[in-house]
C-alpha cells in the first residue's frame, strides 16, 4: 500500500469510530514507515487527529494498556495517579498463524476455566494475536490494595500463572497437529531449544513474555494497520479462531466496529486474580521442592551400558526413524549417568553410523556443541507424548513399571543385582 491507499483506509468512517472509541482515555501514538514511533504523549480525540497522524506518515496506531485521567501528563513526575486503570492483553507471538490460532484457543479455554466468558482476541496483522480482558471485569482491589496501583506487577503475574495453568494443554494441542521437527522448523528454533527433559516447551513456538509488560506499554489497536503486511489488526470472536485465514484481514474485505474491549461483566476476572496470586506465592517454595528433588537423584559414577532400561538400549542399536529425537534423548541419558564428554561424545559418533540413514554430520556437531554448553538434563520422562513410544522404543520390562523417567532404570537394576 502507498501513502495514498493509507490514507484512505484511515478516512473511513467506521475505521475512525472504531479507533477513537478504544483510544478513549489512553495514550495513542502513530508508527511509521521504519518503525519509529511518534511524539509521546500522544492522544486522538477527533477524526481530524487520525487524519493528521496519518498526512504525517503514520501507519499504524499503538495504544497503551493503562487507562488515564489526564493523558498528557503521562510521563511527568508522579504520574502514576492519573492512571484509573489498565487492561490484560496477552501477546501471543509465532511464526506461523497456524500456531497462533492453537495458542489463542487454549488461552481462551483457560479464561473460561476461571470463568471468564467475555474474551477480546484480535489478529495482529503479522502471524500473531492478542487474547485480552478489560479492566471492568477486574476487581477494583486486590489483598487490600486498589488494583489500579498494581500495574505492571500484577499483570505480570497474571500471564505467568496463566502460562503455567495451560502448558500442558498447549502442549499437547500442538503435538496434535505437528511433530517435534516440524514445529521447530517452522518456528525457526534449534531442536534442543524446543525440547525439554519432559515434552516441548510449547513457549518456544508461541511466546508469551511478561517481561514486556511494563509501565507504558503499549500494543497495536484494533483495526490498525501493520506496517509490514498492510493487514488489518482484526477482531475475532472465540468461535472464528479456528477459520480464520490472513486474506479475511485485508483492508478492503473488513468492516470496523466497536467491538474489542467492550464486553465484559463486572468482577468476572475475580478468581483468575486470586488464584494467580495464590500460585504466585507458593511458587518459590515448588521450585525449591523440585531443585530438591532433582539433585537427589544423581549417580556418583558411571552408569554401565548393561544397566540402561530397554528403550535407550533400542536406541542405541540404530534407528531409521526418531533419529533426532533419540540424539536429544542420548545426550541427556549419557550425561546424567555420569559419562565424561569425551565419552559421550565417541559414544554418539559411534552409534550414528548405526543408523538407517545417519544423521548428518553438521546436525550431530551441532547438538553436541549446544548440549556441552547446557548443563545436564534428565531425558523426557517416560510417557511424554511424541517420545519413546511414538518411534518404537518403548518395550518395558518388570523395572519400567517402577520407574517414570528412564535415568531412573539403573537405581533399580542395581539395586536388584545387590
């Protein structure tokens, strides 16, 4: 699009209500061509501010996530009171829109599981989306305090409850439609980025980062266009996730309305907030049951070859299919049963030429270097989807049935021979 097909767009009568309806008591601020960002504070009042940013070479619109009294003098010594509230917007960012589309529908079964029903999404314009609540469904105080004075930290704590609660759920719904190797493919991550001692960290595909939560931040308003694909940051309804295709997005094909950040009911969000807080406390003291438990679980010397559980002895004896998998699952394997690296390293070369074809050479070189550098992990456990029973492996014996993670077999099997 050029500046003229731009300028047009923003003309529109529906375009121009919509953006000043949720612009409404935020910063709005104009992002150009080169993806700097115009003069804040910043706010549209009227149609002719829209008109103007754009003349000026705005493209897209950004509006913050807090709600103010006094807009204007955001950014001056105590401005912090003029905030008279704040939105929950989750930010969910991936290469591909497919992806996006898994992630946005087990964030909003996670909202309705805490009895959310009024969920704002919109599609980004890029290959992402934003799953939102507003802020009259909060409640206005939390542990005493007025919840107005808790942003960022709050929300914050939010989105990592939140990430938590659906984990497992995202994790399993994108297993359900691709493999290990595909998704880290299409996402553009290292195998062993992807990969945990257990199954996938499914925020490697699709993140959702706190962290950017911060004082002033802001995000691409509705019916905005992005500067990069010329596509309409879109508002969805929960039940259009799943058909929704980037051509529905185009300038010419959408019809603005107010329609994002508006439904709600009042303290609908309540038990999301306690039960975040709640998680939030006793988070530390789970981690350092888990730290705990883990460093017990160590072996003072090498583990022989004849003690390893079924499936790494499958394994080792080449495989034609789960090549990279099992590389992953071999470097952890060796590594936590006390191998040195040199003879991990000879071990891995080793048995690759076993393998129906090899994997090639400047993969395995890679992995090595990459788990050399990492301290050592469990392998996933042993009933984690997409792992040892999907290629195969996985032929338990009488020991299998004590043990959940496969560096666990030789603490049995030893104690047996004793």
């Amino acid at each position: 699009m050029g500046p003229k097909d731009v300028l047009e767009y923003y003309l529109r009568d529906d375009v121009q209500h919509a953006l000043l309806t949720i612009g409404k008591n935020r910063e709005v601020v104009g992002v150009f061509r080169n993806g700097n960002f115009g003069k804040r504070p910043n706010i549209i009042e009227y149609k002719n501010d829209i008109v103007a940013m754009v003349k000026q070479g705005a493209i897209e619109f950004h509006a913050s996530l807090e709600r103010w009294s006094n807009v204007m003098a955001v950014g001056k010594e105590g401005y912090e009171r003029f905030r008279i509230g704040w939105d929950l917007v989750l930010d969910l960012d991936c290469e591909r829109v497919e992806h996006g589309k898994v992630a946005a529908k087990v964030l909003v079964w996670a909202l309705k599981e805490h009895g959310i029903k009024h969920v704002s999404i919109k599609f980004t314009g890029g290959t992402g989306f934003h799953v939102a609540i507003p802020w009259e469904s909060f409640p206005k105080t939390v542990d005493l305090k007025p919840t107005k004075e808790l942003y960022p930290e709050l929300a914050r704590k939010i989105i990592e409850y939140l990430k938590d609660f659906m984990k497992e759920r995202l994790e399993k719904a994108l297993l359900d439609k691709w493999s290990v190797e595909e998704l880290a493919k299409d996402s553009g991550k290292a195998l062993g980025k992807i990969i945990t001692e257990d199954g996938i960290n499914p925020y490697e595909v699709v993140g959702i980062d706190s962290v950017l939560i911060s004082p002033r931040h802001l995000f691409r308003m509705p019916y905005s266009l992005n500067r990069k694909t010329f596509l309409v940051s879109l508002p969805l309804r929960p039940n259009e996730i799943e058909e929704f295709e980037k051509d529905k997005a185009k300038p010419e094909t959408i019809k603005a309305k107010e329609d994002y950040l508006i439904e709600y009911e009042e303290n609908e969000a309540e038990l999301l907030f306690s039960e975040a807080i709640d998680w939030f406390a006793s988070k530390s003291v789970i981690e350092k049951k888990v730290e705990e438990k883990k460093s017990s679980m160590t072996y003072k010397r090498r583990v022989s070859e004849k003690f390893f559980p079924p499936c790494i002895k499958n394994i080792i004896s080449g495989l034609a299919d789960g090549r990279k998998r099992s590389l992953f699952i071999l470097l952890n394997f060796l590594r936590s049963a006390k191998w040195e690296w040199d003879d991990v390293e000879k071990f891995i070369w080793a048995w690759n030429e076993k393998n129906k074809p090899p994997l090639r050479d400047s993969y395995v070189r890679g992995q090595l270097r990459w788990h050399r550098a990492k301290k050592p992990l469990p392998p996933p456990n042993c009933f984690s989807e997409g792992w040892y029973d999907s290629f195969g492996v996985c032929k338990p014996d009488e020991i299998c049935k004590l043990i959940k993670n496969p560096i666990s077999y030789p603490f049995k099997a030893m104690k047996r021979k004793r």
